[in-house]
C-alpha cells in the first residue's frame, strides 16, 4: 500500500480523505481551537465590545390591561416603572450594607453601601459596563470585609450582584446569560487564588444566579415568542386582506363578463347589420363598419382570454343571466324565510340603470343583508333604494340582535367586497354601527345620463332578417 499523499490546495491541507482547515501560514486548526475561538468571539461581541457604550433604560409601554386601569395622568408617569425598580434595589443594597456592620463606622458603611450601589444604578445607562463594575467592587469589598457564608460577597454586593445581572440578561439576548452565569463561577473559584487567606463559597451565588437568570430568561425568551407570534399575525391578517380582495376582484371581473360581453356582442352585430339598414351606402361607411365589427370580436376575444386567466379551476360559468335590482322582491323573500324581517322602501323615479351598477347595487344589498343574518339574529332590517338624478342610493339598516349572537362561520370579508365594488364604480360608502346599537351601510353610485337616440337613427328601418344577426352568428360573436 502507497502512503498517504499529501496536497496543500487553497488553505487546506489533504491526507487522503481527511482535511483540516489551514491559516494562512499554513499552520492546522484543530476543532477544538476552532470551537473555543468561536466562543471566544461570541464573549467578545456580548460583553467586551462596547461594553461601556451609551445604553439608556428604555420607558415601559403603557398599554397594558393592568395599566389602563389607572388613571391617565398616573398612567403616563407608569413607563418610569422600570427606572424606580433600579433605584429601589440601589436603596436597599445601601440599607443591607447598614445591616451588616460588624462593628465599623457608619460612614465606611454608608461608604461602602454607596459603592456597591453603583453597577445597580449604572444599568440604567451601561447595563454591560455595570457588570464589570459589579465585579471590581466586589472583589474591593471582599478584601476588607469578614468572612461569611457567601465570601467573596458580602450581603450587600451579594444583592447589588444579582440584581446587576437580572436587569443586563433582561437587556441582553439569552447567551449573555450563560456568559454571566459562566464568569460569575469562575470569578468565585478564583477569588481563593488571588485571596489566600480566604476561602470562597460560591455555591450560594451559584444558586441565586442560576434562579435569577433562568427566570429572566424564560421571561425574555416567551416574550419574544409572543412579539414573533404577533408580528406573523399582523403579517397574515394583511396577506389575507390582500387575498380576499383579490378574489373579490376576481369575482367582480366574472360577474360583469356576460354584461360586457353582452354589449360587445350587440356592437358586432349592429356593425354588420348597419350597411343592410341605407340603402347603396358609401364604401367609405361600410368600411367603417367593418373595422368596428372586427374592433369589437377582437376585445370580446380578449376579454374571455382574460377572464380564463382569472378563473379558478372549479369555476363554473352561471346558467341564469346575472341579477338585477329587478330580482330584489326575490331576495328579500328568501331573506325573510330564513328568518330576518325585512323591509323594502323605494324613493324616485325608477328607471333602468346600466347592468354593472344594477348587478353590484344587486351584490351590496345581498352581502349587507347576509351580514345581518349572520351578526344580527332576530333584528329587523330595512332596505332603501333611491333613484336620484346624479345617480342611485342604497341604504341596508338592522336593529340590535335580539338572540344570542353565535360565532360566524363566514370570512369576515364582506364589507370588503362592498367597498371595492363601490370604489370600482367611482362611489361613496360609509358602514358602521348606530346609535341604537344596529348596523348601517350607506352607499351612492354615481350614473351618467346617456343622451337619448337621435330620432334619425331610430328611424332607420329593420330588415326583416339578416344572415348577420342570425342566432348562430350571435352566438359566435
């Protein structure tokens, strides 16, 4: 057997199958110094980098259920809550540092309480410089007070600790924890090394610690897990609003086909059969007519083309024309027989509107009156068609529910759906509750007068029969 071959390619060195990662001078890095430079970074970007930068405790929202129950002038005060808790726990370190005398002076107390109060109100503003600081005065401290249970700390920098590390965990991402928790072991264990006369008990603060951050932690962590679930929320609630208008989109677009389809058909047919209406017409005029017939078999094909792009899979076309406000008596009566009391109230002059508006005017009325079903059992409802002269007016009210309001099985979409086809025919519509505790949907759609056929045109005689308006034609158009 050949030894092994030896390749140096790139940085990386290669024994037959085995490789490790090179340094530029070609020195090997082993796994372990490659793990422990990686930990080494992540201790260096948590609490070395920047460790004394500018960090101001941030206010507390106010806009919690147990915040609002104060009153307003308290509760604008309440995002302080933070900074009084900081400075309450600074207080009672200099109070346990008084407890504790041992015999001193008071001033070297108040000293010394004054001193071990300073990483806690230091967190206020560099909350990682303060942990640093933190263990500087405790080791100060330790060196010219009696041994107890939890030397190196003493009562006072004991407390003045732990809460420095609540509040920079609480700050920090999770692994600052561990990090803090890690030194604060190792500081105990070395304290014996550089104190001889002493011996230290960390198993206290060990304890304390670990109860203290893993509280805070899980605090943090379930916190950031309900600001994620809220943020996925929100995101969702827009995505599905985008949805849903797209569909109702898509649904207007297959409603007003056969209405425009209808048009455009009638436009081809008239186009050809026009020349047949004058007798010896002009080249010039039936060319013209031969260039709106071709126009209008060319946008009804685009049309469809468009139409096939938009429908869904399980689309079926609808075998009865589209609805009017024509059918409305129809409507209120399947309305009333499953269960709302309705009312039906027409104001104007009642005239034939263009089929798009007659057919959403048709969609609004049966969407508001379903939502009546549906959130208002037992309300009576009243609907009000106005024909006015700029255009027509639609009004869909119902009384508070007089039975138990059960939870809806539909979308919650159907306001939606009202106001885009209100804003697709360049309208007006405002929906909200009344004062008696019903709902209201208020809507006008503007109409343009169409001027009246020109008496020259309606004159004109109608062949008996065309081959071009022949059913069959029709029906290819």
């Amino acid at each position: 057997m050949s030894p092994p071959v030896a390749t140096r390619t790139a940085g990386v060195r290669t024994y037959g199958s085995h490789m490790s990662e090179t340094t530029t001078g070609g020195t090997a890095r082993t796994p372990e110094l490659r793990m422990a430079s990686g930990l080494f970074e992540t201790l260096r970007q948590d609490l070395i980098s920047g460790a004394f930068a500018y960090r101001p405790l941030p206010q507390m929202r106010v806009d919690g259920p147990l915040l609002r129950l104060l009153p307003a002038g308290v509760r604008a005060k309440a995002g302080y809550l933070p900074h009084a808790v900081v400075g309450v726990m600074a207080v009672l370190v200099v109070l346990v540092t008084n407890a504790d005398s041992h015999g001193m002076p008071q001033a070297v107390l108040l000293f010394m309480g004054l001193l071990a109060a300073v990483p806690v109100l230091m967190t206020l503003v560099r909350p990682v410089g303060a942990f640093w600081v933190a263990l500087a005065v405790t080791t100060g401290l330790s060196l010219v007070q009696n041994r107890d249970l939890t030397w190196p700390w003493s009562p006072a920098t004991f407390t003045a600790y732990l809460a420095v590390m609540a509040v920079v965990a609480m700050r920090s991402r999770p692994r600052v924890a561990c990090w803090l928790w890690a030194i604060t072991l190792v500081f105990g264990a070395a304290m014996p090394v550089l104190v001889s006369s002493y011996e230290s008990n960390v198993a206290p603060m060990a304890f304390a610690s670990a109860l203290v951050l893993l509280t805070v932690t899980v605090g943090n962590t379930r916190r950031q897990a309900e600001r994620e679930v809220v943020a996925q929320q929100q995101v969702t609630a827009v995505e599905r609003d985008r949805r849903t208008l797209l569909e109702e989109r898509t649904t207007i677009a297959r409603e007003l086909h056969d209405v425009v389809a209808h048009h455009m058909s009638v436009v081809a047919i008239q186009a050809e059969a026009a020349p047949y209406r004058v007798k010896n017409p002009p080249a010039e005029l039936e060319a013209a007519f031969v260039t709106i017939r071709e126009n209008a078999v060319a946008a009804l094909t685009e049309l469809r083309r468009v139409l096939g792009v938009v429908r869904s899979a399980d689309y079926e076309a609808p075998d009865a024309p589209q609805p009017t406000l024509a059918s409305l008596d129809r409507l209120l009566a399947n309305v009333r027989e499953a269960g709302l009391s309705v009312e039906k109230t027409v104001t104007g002059a009642v005239r034939e509107l263009p089929q798009g508006v007659e057919l959403s005017a048709y969609r609004i009325i049966q969407e508001a009156l379903s939502n009546s079903l549906r959130h208002a059992p037992g309300a009576a409802a009243g609907v009000e068609v106005s024909y006015v002269l700029g255009g027509l007016g639609i009004r869909v009210v119902n009384g508070p529910p007089t039975e138990k309001v059960l939870p809806s099985p539909g979308a919650g979409h159907g306001i939606t759906g009202m106001r885009e086809r209100v804003a697709m025919l360049e309208g007006e519509m405002t929906a909200g509750e009344t004062a008696a505790g019903g709902y209201e949907v208020a809507v006008f759609i503007p109409v343009r007068r169409t001027s009246e056929p020109s008496a020259s045109a309606s004159a004109l005689p109608s062949p008996p029969s065309s081959p071009s308006a022949s059913p069959a034609q029709e029906r290819s158009a």
